[in-house]
C-alpha cells in the first residue's frame, strides 16, 4: 500500500513538473536567432542588450537584459527629433522655419571628434534640412541648432528631455547630453550661454536601457510617423540645388540597397562610442505588423566595423518577429461563447500572439474581453489589449456576463428546487405507503382478533 502511494505522489510530481517545462517555453539565444538567418557573426560581437517589441500593441517578443544600463550614444539623437515635431505639432515653428547659423554653431562643425556636416555661418538652414543632417549623418551641430529652436536654453532643455523620458514611463534613463556625445567633447561650445554650461554635467554619458528606447520608440512612431520619411532613405541629399549641397549615406545598411538590407526596414537611428560600443535602434513593417529592435553594446569601439557587425543582429530579430509572431484577429466582432457565457463584440478583436497557437479569453470587469495568456508588454504603462462587449447597456442585445451568471445561478437553483420537491414529495409518498400499509395491516389484524373471540 505504501509503495502504491510513493508511486502516485511521484508520478503526480512529475506529471505537474512536466506541466510547469512546458508552459515555461525558452526562447532562442541570439545567435541561434542569427543562425536561422544564416548570416555570420562572431560570438564575441554578441549584443549586451537588446529587445524586440509589436508597435501595434506594445508586446515583448524577445529580450536580452532589456534592463541593462547602456550608453546608447546617438541613437539619442531621435528625443530631439520628438522634441521638434512636438513644437511643429504646437504650431511654434514649421519644417519650413529658417535657423540662421553663427559662428558658434560654425565652430562645432568644425570639430574633428565629433559626427557632423558643414555649417557655414549666416547661412539659413530650414528645419526638414537640419532633421536629415541629424538623422543620417548624425550631425552634432545640426542637432544643437533643433534643440536651440526648441528651447534656447540648455539646461532647460535637458530638463525638458528628462521630463519626457519620465512621462512615457522610461524608468531607467537620464539625459545628460542632447546629442550623444559627452558636453566636455564641445570644447566650450555646447551651450550658448557659458553661465548655463557650469550648470551641467560635463562628462557624463547618457544612460537608458533597450526597454526604455523600445517604450520611446514605439511613442515616437505612433505619435510621429513622418520621421520615417528622414530614415528610410539609404541616401539623402540636403541643401538641394544650393552652394551648401551635401549628400549623405544612412548608416543603417539594413535598408533597402545596402549591404545588409532587410526586407521592410525603414528607420530609424545607429550610435556609437566608446563606452556604448555599437548600437542600433531599428524598425521594420510588413503588412499590418511593424517591429522594433533594439541592439545595444555590439563588437568593441576599438573595431571599427562594428558599425557593420550591428546589423544581422538586427536583423535576425526582425526574422523571428515576422516568422514567429502576427497582428491579427483573434476574435471576430459578433456573437461568441466564453466559458458558458454569451458574448457579443462591440468590433473585431486584435492582438499580437504567436502564430499557430490557439487563443483563450477571458471576461473583465463584465465589460471587455482579453486573452487569457498574452504576450507581456513592454512597458506597465501599455493597458492590455481588449475589445468591449455589446450589453443591453451599451445599445446591444445580450445581458452582461454577471446578469448571465446570475440569471444561470437562479435556474439551476430552480432546478434544484425543484429536484428537491420532487424528492420531498416521493419521500411523502412512499412514507404514506408505508404508513397506509401498515394502518390497514393492523385494522385487518384487529378485525381478525374480533372473529376469532366471537367464534369462542
């Protein structure tokens, strides 16, 4: 008997152990990412971080150390680009406004250390021309004059780009710098009042995450889409048809006609230094379904084609987004059943979920449906994907889910009323059998008792 019981504790501890392997699905390595490309990568150039996110809804589908503090170098370069669509949005300037340079702004331009164009003084630069200078070549100057329009002073302006990181709810990061490069590399000339420039913090790197960039990145897409028109060329030319005519190839060479073009890459920014090696943070969109990866800490600063090496890392985790996962319905607007209950969708229900996996749902608050077991987001910030149910309260034709419950509560508590009358009853019946049987036993007995003394 004791051996009977040891063999079903252990089997039902294996049979549940079994269940927790299973619903803890691993998800690839990096380089077997890379490998299902079959690109080449040396291992030791292996991203520190990275993650892989849905625009759509905001889902994770893949993460390395997406909490991991990185410099990110010029990829910071994309807040001011925010910052400057924002003031366009607020109707404080337009992409046709003109910045006049001086000869500070001529200086910076100058400086051998730093990624920048040509900037000649008196010159007016139109806005949409100083977005591509930062964008594509990743101009320093360009990117000082954008954030000077926004906001003259920079300490402010700093402050400015703290605040927004903190409004999306990128929990990890601090500005330092609005270009990417430390204040010190300026020579004095960062900010245009030397009073303000004691304010700051000279030598310090500008500090996020790859979940951080991922919540801004997706913010900024959906806020801001027109930035893809400044990075999805894989040339551009500014300045067109004027003595100060410059052209420029992205630095992202997975877009299409470069060395490591990915079908539906079409932005957004690389950086580099010391400190942050290689890094890209890129997008890619194929049907209804657009990604964002982000690629952190790639090679070493001290080999230079890192800026190469950083893109089949990209890539393979576009691969396995498009190849592994989909935005699509999962629940047709209309009538359905969920768990015994009658539903009816308001509208036709998406999600991001990984293909070829069948979906549950669950009811909420008696007012939406969601998946039962989505896809995490990436950021607490991003509400769950749902769609709401069409109720008598809401113009539809079905009582809400706890009405059913409790309409289904009263039938069945009906039904075992009833049961139990109907039991009750054959109860009382079978006891007045009974009982009657006997009466009529003891009457016939008495009556038999009486003859038999008459007949004495």
């Amino acid at each position: 008997m004791k051996n009977l019981v040891s063999v079903i504790v252990i089997s039902l501890f294996v049979f549940l152990g079994g269940i927790t392997v299973l619903g803890a699905e691993e998800q690839p390595s990096m380089l077997e990412l890379v490998q299902a490309t079959q690109a080449k990568v040396d291992s030791k150039n292996e991203p520190k971080a990275a993650v892989l996110i849905d625009v759509n809804t905001g889902k994770l589908l893949w993460e390395k150390e997406a909490d991991l503090s990185h410099n990110p170098a010029s990829i910071i370069k994309l807040l001011t680009a925010y910052k400057v669509f924002e003031a366009i949005e607020e109707g404080k300037f337009t992409l046709e406004t003109k910045v006049t340079a001086t000869p500070r702004y001529e200086q910076i331009a100058g400086i051998y250390a730093l990624s920048n164009n040509k900037i000649k003084n008196n010159v007016a630069y139109p806005v949409k021309e100083l977005l591509s200078m930062m964008l594509v070549p990743s101009s320093n100057v360009a990117t000082i004059m954008l954030a000077e329009l926004v906001e003259p002073d920079a300490a402010v302006y700093l402050k400015e780009l703290n605040q927004l990181c903190q409004d999306l709810g990128m929990t990890n990061t601090t500005i330092y710098n609005a270009t990417g490069a430390q204040i010190s590399a300026f020579q004095g000339l960062y900010a245009a009042n030397n009073e303000t420039e004691s304010e700051l913090e000279m030598t310090q790197d500008n500090k996020t995450t790859a979940r951080d960039l991922a919540i801004f990145t997706r913010d900024l897409l959906i806020k801001y889409p027109e930035i893809l028109t400044y990075t999805s060329e894989s040339e551009v030319k500014v300045m067109s048809g004027t003595a100060y005519e410059e052209s420029f190839e992205s630095y992202n060479y997975s877009l299409p006609g470069l060395e490591y073009a990915f079908e539906g890459v079409d932005g957004l920014k690389t950086g580099s230094s010391v400190s942050g090696a290689f890094n890209i943070d890129g997008t890619a969109k194929r049907g209804d379904m657009r990604l964002i990866a982000i690629v952190l800490g790639v090679g070493n600063w001290s080999d230079q084609n890192g800026e190469y090496y950083r893109h089949p890392f990209m890539n393979a985790l576009f691969n396995y987004g498009f190849n592994n996962f989909a935005y699509q319905e999962v629940l047709s607007k209309g009538k359905h059943e969920i768990d015994g209950t009658a539903v009816e969708l308001t509208e036709s229900f998406k999600d991001t979920v990984k293909k070829n996996q069948p979906a549950a749902f669950k009811i909420v608050d008696d007012s939406t449906i969601e998946l039962k077991n989505p896809l995490p987001t990436i950021s607490p910030l991003i509400k769950e994907t749902s769609v709401k149910l069409a109720t008598k309260e809401n113009d539809g034709f079905l009582k809400t889910p706890t009405e059913q419950k409790e309409l289904q509560f009263i039938t069945k508590n009906i039904k075992y009323l009833g049961a139990g009358f109907i039991v009750i009853v054959f109860i009382g019946l079978f006891i007045f059998i009974v009982s009657n049987k006997k009466r009529k036993k003891r009457v016939k007995s008495r009556y038999r008792n009486r003859s038999e003394r008459h007949k004495s």
